[in-house]
C-alpha cells in the first residue's frame, strides 16, 4: 500500500465518504466537509499508522499535503 | 400542575433491539442472557453477560455520527429514535424548546476510556485521540439524543449508578408537571460489557460466577450470588397529558408518583433494613394519591446479588406493610436482561407499563430454591395474566441511591 492509499483510507473511513471522492488534490476541509474534530482525528490515525508526529495542521488543506507531509517526516 | 402520560418507548436489550422484541421475551419468560463473547473472562471466572446482539448503530442513525460515539452513546441514541418514532412526534408541529431530554448513565464511555488508556500507556501521552473525551463523557448520550432528534429544552444526564435510568425518568416527570417542558425523553444507556467494567464489578464479588447462562442471574433464589452484567438502553417518551391529547397520541401509561431517597449508609451495600427504598416506594405512592394496597406490581430492583434481594424485599414489606407486601406481584426482569446498570430503570420502566398495558406480568425466571428471607411473591418462572391498575418501578444505586417511579394503567379516557 502506497502513503497516499494509506492515507486515503484513513479518510475515507473517517469521514464516511467513497474512494473515488478522496483523491491527491482533494481538499479535505471543504470538499468532505471535515470539521475540526475529524481533522484532528484524522491528523491522529495518520500518526498511529506512520508512527510519526504531526506538530500542526497548519499547510495541510489537500490530501497531497498529508502524503508529502508524511513522506517527509518517514524520510527524515 | 400536569398530569404526565408515557407516549413513547424504545429500547435496545440483550432480549432484541426494540421495544416489541424485549417485551415479547419478557412476557415469554425468554433468557436474554448468554456466553460471554466480548472478551475471555477466564481470570475473573466470569462467563456469562446479557449481550446486545446484531446491533449496527450505522442502519439506524448518521453514520458518521454513529463513528463519533462510544457504545453507550449509540444504544441510548438509537432507544431514543426507536422511542420517538412510537410516539409520532411532528418536530414540525411541536416547540422544541418545550422537547427535553434527561437520558443518564452509570459509568458512560467506559470502552473509550479503556481503549485510549491502553493507548496513552502503549504510545504516549501526545497520541491519546481527540474523539476521546467526547466518547467518554457520560452525559454526551443526553447531548447526541438532541442533535439526533432536535430536541432543545431542558438536556442533561443523571448518573447515580444502578438509579440513572430510573432517576431520570423521575426527574423529567418533575420537569413537565411543574411546566418546564411538554416532553421529555427520559431513560438510561450502559456499555459496561469489556475489561476494565466486568473486573472492576468482579473485584466486589458483585457477579455471578456460574456457567450457565440459565442459572446465573437468579434473583430472590436462596443460592444466588452476584448479578450478571448487561447493556442497552431504554429511553421514554414522557408528556404532558394536554400535549398528548391536543396530538391525539398514542398513551401508553400515566406517570403518577416519583421517590428520591438516598441511604445515608454504605458506599456499595443497602441498608439492611431496607429503610432507603422504603422512603422512596412510600414517596412514590403518597405523589400518586392512592394507597399502599393499591400497588399491583412492582418491578424489582432485584439484581440476584445476595445483599440487594433481601433488603429489597425488606424494603417492600416496610413499603407496603405486611399485608399488603404479601399480596402484591414482585418480579425481577434482571432474571432475563442481567443488570443494565444505568439502562436498567429505564427497560424496567417499559416492562412495568406494557404490564399495566396487556394485563401481562412478567416472570422471574431462575427461581427454584426459596429462600427464607424473600419471602414475597415473585412471579416464579412463569408469565401471570393478571389486570393491574398500579406499578412501582424500583432502581437501587450504588452510593444509596434509591428510585422508585409509579406508573397508572392508562385507561382511555381523562
């Protein structure tokens, strides 16, 4: 499994939404209607999945952001 | 001040998720109670549990709104639809604000707290999730029963243990009669069947260690020793009687008298003399206007514990007094649920009014061995027909917590 498949089943399962609606350029506040608490939860499963810290969520609107994000922080 | 008539009920049970399938074990004499399958407990020589079963939070409310919610949450949400449903609301029709809810729970989000616990320990402080603290609290069953069902009066939670069902259900009687709110959606919501709950309560030798799941919850019988662990919920419709006739709904009963006592005793054990919840079953009937003979049935607290059985029938005859203790009909629906904890007052309060409703009283199964010290007529082993006219519901809290309500056989006219 890729990071962004990873990621896109985090999301999908989170926000009840299909595959084919979390793709790389999605943006997940707006277009799947994520609020805070399903933001902070999603930020949450990333970090137990990737066994990494995300200090902010600032930067982070698209689904591309997160994979980058965590590719980046498995890299570093 | 209002009278207060039930037009509503629902409730997830280990005998079915709805109220037509619980009553219909009920009245059967029908065991809810299984193995237990929701984890190994072996260490604590538990077996048994009064399960929900096939229950799919997400066939019966949002679900991304279900995902949000500890089990608790879910059954006392889902009670709580199934329970507005029955009484053909109109949000449309009706003022919202005059819409309560009082919905409570003994411990509340019990799985929550034990999975990040765990968590917090397995990976650190900083990994703890953020759903937790909104799945844990206990009174967010009140608050998702609002944002399901819209309604915005009076929204709170009760937690006096082993008494929130019953508690709650009394103080959104209060609530209406004194004119606060029209209607209420009152009960209790438990989810205690894992770890942390089932050991906590076997620490006190509080549950049964037997086997079989057709001999373990055994109220009133001389061998008893501990009660069996359920879950659910129930939640009721309660209105006042001019909303309910202005709507021309469905009344099931009529809520008559309330008690509220509290022992002033022992942290987990009742008074022996069973004083605290004969205050409450005398406060009780005095609010209903009537007379200690004219109790028909009473839904017993009855948890098959040792302690609680003995003094509960105490507490009746100190009630009732001799005569009329020996005459009324005593029965413990636990015998086929287990204990529901908070959600316990609540199905008990549905199983007392569609007793009064079908003239059905439902048995205590598991009684084979008569012990000297309950001594009243407990309804063994086998449903009774009989036509009753008043019924006290009795819930009995850790921390002396006494409930009792009074329910009227709705006659059909005022």
């Amino acid at each position: 499994m890729t990071t962004f498949e990873k990621i896109q089943e985090i999301i999908v399962d989170q926000l009840d939404k299909e595959e084919t609606e979390v793709q790389l350029s999605t943006n997940f506040r707006e277009e799947l209607e994520a609020d805070s608490l399903d933001l902070f939860q999603i930020i949450n499963d990333i970090e137990d999945e990737f066994d990494i810290k995300i200090e902010s969520e600032e930067g982070l609107t698209t689904v591309e952001d997160l994979v980058k994000y965590v590719e980046g922080q498995i890299e570093s | 001040m209002e009278r207060v008539v039930i037009t509503g009920l629902g409730a997830i049970t280990p005998l079915g998720n709805s109220v037509a399938e619980f009553w219909d074990g009920l009245k059967n004499g029908r065991n809810g109670i299984g193995p237990l399958t929701k984890f190994d407990g072996e260490a604590i020589n538990v077996h048994v549990a009064g399960e929900v079963r096939n229950f799919e939070a997400k066939k019966v409310m949002d679900r991304k709104l279900a995902k949000r919610m500890d089990p608790f949450s879910q059954y006392g949400v889902a009670a709580a639809l199934e329970a507005v449903k029955d009484s053909e609301i109109d949000m449309d029709e009706i003022d919202a604000d005059r819409m309560g809810v009082i919905v409570g729970s003994g411990i509340g989000g019990l799985n929550a707290m034990q999975d990040q616990i765990i968590k917090m320990h397995e990976k650190g402080l900083d990994r703890v999730a953020p759903f937790f603290v909104p799945m844990a609290i206990g009174n967010m069953v009140a608050g998702n029963i609002s944002i399901a069902t819209g309604a915005k009066g009076p929204n709170l939670s009760i937690v006096t243990a082993c008494a929130s069902g019953n508690n709650s259900i009394g103080e959104a009687y209060r609530n209406i009669k004194h004119g606060y709110a029209d209607i209420m959606l009152a009960g209790g919501a438990e989810a205690s069947i894992n770890e942390i709950g089932m050991s906590g309560f076997a620490a006190l030798n509080a549950l049964s260690t037997n086997e079989d799941p057709n001999a373990a919850s055994t109220p009133f019988d001389k061998n008893r020793h501990g009660f069996v662990m359920g879950e659910g919920a129930g939640v009721l419709v309660l209105e006042s009687l001019s909303s309910a006739l202005k709507r021309k709904a469905k009344i099931y009963a009529e809520i008559t008298g309330y008690g509220a006592t509290g022992d002033s005793f022992h942290m987990t054990a009742p008074s022996p003399d069973g004083s605290g919840a004969a205050r409450a079953m005398k406060q009780a009937i005095k609010e209903s206007g009537i007379e200690a003979a004219d109790i028909d049935y009473i839904n017993a607290h009855g948890t098959s514990t040792p302690a609680n059985d003995s003094s509960e029938t105490e507490a009746i005859k100190l009630a009732l007094g001799d005569e009329a203790a020996a005459s009324v009909a005593v029965s413990s629906t636990k015998s086929m649920t287990g204990h529901l904890l908070g959600g316990a007052g609540a199905i008990e309060a549905i199983a007392s009014i569609k007793a009064l409703q079908e003239g059905i009283l439902p048995p205590t199964i598991n009684l084979s061995t008569p012990d000297e010290a309950c001594d009243l007529d407990y309804v063994s082993n086998q449903p009774r027909e009989k036509a009753i006219q008043y019924a006290l519901n009795n819930s009995l809290g850790f921390g002396g917590h006494n409930a009792v309500t009074c329910f009227k056989k709705w006659e059909d006219k005022e």
